[in-house]
C-alpha cells in the first residue's frame, strides 16, 4: 500500500505508544482496523455498481446494434 519497511513500522508505533499510551493503543489499532475494513467494504461496493452499470449499458448498446441490423437486412 504505501511501501513501509519494518524500521519505519517501529518509529510510527512506538511515537503512537508515547502520544496514546499503551492502554489507548488497543483500542484505536481496532478502531483503525474498522475503518480500513469499512473503507475497503464501501470501495468494493462502488466497484461492483460501476461494473453492473457498465454491463447494463453494453447491453444496450449491444441490443441497439441488432436492432440496426436487424432494420438494415430488412431494407436491404
């Protein structure tokens, strides 16, 4: 995601250890947690409709290229 290596993994916990304390370290690693994963949720979601649209207007188009076709056999 962003690249981080180990010893920068342990600078950001231990300056979150000194500026939350390790009883509220918990607490927000779940909160955290959530987010991403509401986040994550919400994307896939977004994802999914932008594909079904997608679908739904190449069908169309697909029906109104038979259609022409079908209009253009028929003057033929």
């Amino acid at each position: 995601m962003w690249n981080l290596g180990f010893p920068e993994i342990v600078i950001i916990f231990i300056v979150a250890l000194v500026i939350f304390g390790p009883r509220k370290l918990p607490e927000l690693g779940r909160s955290l947690g959530r987010g991403l994963s509401e986040f994550k949720r919400a994307s896939n979601e977004l994802k999914r409709t932008w594909e079904d649209e997608v679908e739904a207007v190449k069908h169309e188009v697909d029906v109104g290229q038979d259609e022409l076709k079908k209009i253009q056999t028929d003057l033929e």
